[in-house]
C-alpha cells in the first residue's frame, strides 16, 4: 500500500500498524486499506478496537465470518480491520470484511485447483435438513444426506466437525460442488502406492484359489494376484 509520496521516495505498507495518525487511517478507509486494531474491550452492542490512538466500534455481527458463542475471547486480540465508516467522531470497523476479501481470494484459487475425484478434508460451517456444507478452503460442497445413509435415523456431522470427504462434481458457473464419502477401496489402493513397493517381499494370505493363480491380502482393501504361473 503507498502511503505517502514526498520528495525523499514513496513510502510503502503491506498493512497500516503502529503509529499511524488519523490522516493515515483516513487514507485507509478511502482506499480499502487493511489497519490493524486491539480488541480492548466489549459493549452491548460490539468492541471497542484500538487504532493507532484512535478509538473505533465493530459491531457484533462484524468480527468475524464465523465468530461462535465466545465473543469475550476476541478481547485482547490484535485483528486486521478494513474501516467501513469514517467521520469526525466515529469510526467503524469490520473484521468480517478483511476475512471475507481473504475467502473470496482463497475461493479463486479454490475453483482453480479442485478436481472431480479429489479427496478432501474440510469443517463443517453449516448444517440443513438435507445435508451439510463442508468447507474446502474458500468454497464450500454440498455433503447431502443421502451419502450418509437411507432412512430416518441418519445422524449429521455436528457445525466444526472435521470431515473426509470426496469431490463428485463441480460447476463453476453454479458455483456448486457435489461432494460424497471417500471410496474405501479407493484410500485403500491409494495408500498402497506408497506402502508396497515393486521388487520388495512382504507377507500376505491367500484367501482365493482360481484356475489361473491365487490372490493374496496384502493389507486391509489390498489384493495382489500370485499368477499359477
């Protein structure tokens, strides 16, 4: 960020910190600069945040995209905000807004890099009747209840649980991602790549005899064939 232009050179940012004065942070609300804040306190209706000497509100709903039911653990944090109104006496911040200007990057290269048959882990950040929204790092999958099982009694993963799961389908243009549970004999087969090795002896059981060789477990999904040859 260019925060000032003089006759010794151009002074530059990666964010605004420290002892930047209200002129500084003036320039930060016109051009969507980042500034950094120290949550001091909270107030019925959100925090008091500290900005280099100036004192500014978040509102509750802003400090974060996902902020729990734990607001007072946001006291003494040092947050970057994006200032979303600045006046003569009051000045506004969001946390929520950095972190979503932060997602929509992630999601970008989210819609890049995903393939169809990917095995993923992500959280659980919503959860319907009909399934749950699993987060894969700035975009978000449909796990529907179906994957999970048939009839009334199928439970779903609590919001904040950790799942595995595998990419069915994407369409950018919906911005939609289908996702399902991760084939076991698939994780089986991959992790077989790196567990056995060409050349190397290891022990199996027999556990089919057909006509023209044996097969053999190698490990729990694994099956080699011993040909009768």
């Amino acid at each position: 960020f260019v925060i000032s232009v003089g006759p010794r050179g151009i002074r530059l940012a990666e964010k605004l910190s420290g002892s930047g004065s209200r002129e500084m942070l003036e320039e930060a609300f016109r051009g969507k600069i980042p500034v950094e804040g120290l949550v001091e306190s909270r107030n019925p209706g959100g925090f008091n945040i500290q900005l280099s000497g100036v004192t500014a509100f978040c509102p509750v709903s802003q400090i974060a995209r996902h902020a729990g039911d734990d607001l007072d653990s946001y006291v003494g944090q040092t947050l970057a905000f994006i200032i979303s109104e600045f006046k003569e006496r009051d000045v506004v911040v969001s946390h929520r807004a950095y972190q979503e200007t932060l997602a929509a990057e992630d999601a970008a290269k989210a819609w890049k890099n995903l393939k169809e048959g990917e095995v993923k882990e992500g959280a659980v950040v919503t959860v319907e009747d009909f399934g749950v929204f699993v987060d894969l790092g700035g975009v978000q999958g449909l796990l529907h209840k179906s994957e999970l099982g048939q009839g009334a009694d199928v439970t779903l993963p609590a919001k904040g649980e950790v799942l595995t799961v595998r990419i069915k389908s994407i369409d950018p243009s919906k911005e939609r991602i289908s996702l399902g549970l991760p084939d076991k004999g698939a994780a089986a087969w991959a992790a077989a790549r790196d567990s056995f090795i060409e050349g190397e002896e290891y022990t199996g059981t027999v556990t089919r005899l057909m006509d023209f060789g044996a097969f053999v477990k190698l490990s729990e999904g694994v099956e080699g064939l011993v040909h009768v040859s």
